[in-house]
C-alpha cells in the first residue's frame, strides 16, 4: 500500500481517441480527464463495487468498457459518461477487455479463466460468441485466452503462468 488512500492509486488507465483519459482506482471509482488539462476532473463515476482492473476505450472513442474486481464490466457512452449496460456474466476479476474494430462486440478474460464474449453496447452476453466473431476484426489483443494466441501457455501448465497478453497484426 502507498502513501495516498485507496481513491487516489490508480489502478488501471486507458486514453481514448476522443482526448479523454479514464483513471481508475483502487476503489472502484473513476475519474476522467483531458490529455490537455489533465487536473480538471470533466466526470467521476463509482458504479464498481471494488476496484477497476482494466479499461478500454472503443475505437472510435464512443464507448469505455471499465472491467471490474466485482466481476463486471460497466459500458459507458462518452458523450457524457452515463453507463448504458453492465457485463454480468463473470465468475471472477475481470482482467482485460479487447474491442472488435467495429464496436459491435467485446470479449474479455477474468481471473476464472472464462473468455467471454458480448455485444454492444449494451453488453447483453453471447454464449455462442466464438463462433460468432470468427470474422470479426479485433481493435485490440489483451485477451490471454483464444483463437489468436493458441500455443502461448507452456505444455503442462494453467493459465496462471501468463498474466496477459498484446498483439497486433503483424
């Protein structure tokens, strides 16, 4: 634990294409700000119940999707950060959130090692999305679990030994 309070230690940041950083905290709540007035606070949000483990903006910067130790996932619009669905189905800390480049969906990894998937942006669940992505293009590759990074956990090992993941397309 460090000198401040649980409300002022970060614990996951994301800057979206709109200008806009979201700062997360160890609290659960959130804060956002510009990259060119980083000290003004434009919204604060304390919809999780405990602390943020990640956030994600959407490509084009209309949505965040800020994934919980409360094992949801809050959507909010970013026109005026009101929250427009909350991703429920998870059984442990959500741990990363990856954007389809068109923003129509989203698929996450928790702690129970689940890759779940769901459409937006609403964040209604999809229990068939593996194969209803298969074309999707990905904005984004945290994901530690899936199609695109098959043979990454050494042989005879859980998902544990690999905390998260990036890729692109090259």
């Amino acid at each position: 634990m460090g000198k401040h309070p649980e409300s002022q230690a970060a614990r996951a940041v994301a800057v979206g294409p709109n200008g806009h950083i979201a700062v997360c905290s160890n609290d659960g709540g959130m804060t956002i700000r510009t990259t060119a007035d980083f000290d003004t606070v434009l919204h604060e949000k304390l919809d999780s119940k405990e602390w943020i483990e990640v956030a994600e903006y959407s490509p084009d910067g209309a949505y965040l999707a800020v994934g919980s130790h409360d094992t949801n996932i809050y959507i909010y619009e970013t026109s005026n950060y009101d929250k427009v669905g909350t991703a429920t189905k998870h059984n442990a800390t959500v741990t990363c959130v990856d954007w389809a480049m068109d923003g129509s969906y989203i698929k996450s990894v928790c702690n129970g090692y689940e890759l779940l998937y769901y459409m937006m942006p609403g964040g209604d669940h999809d229990p068939s999305g593996r194969s209803n992505t298969t074309g999707v293009d990905w904005a984004t590759g945290h994901a530690k679990f899936g199609w695109l990074v098959d043979g990454i956990f050494p042989k005879g090992t859980d998902g544990s030994h690999i905390n998260g993941v990036d890729f692109n397309e090259d």
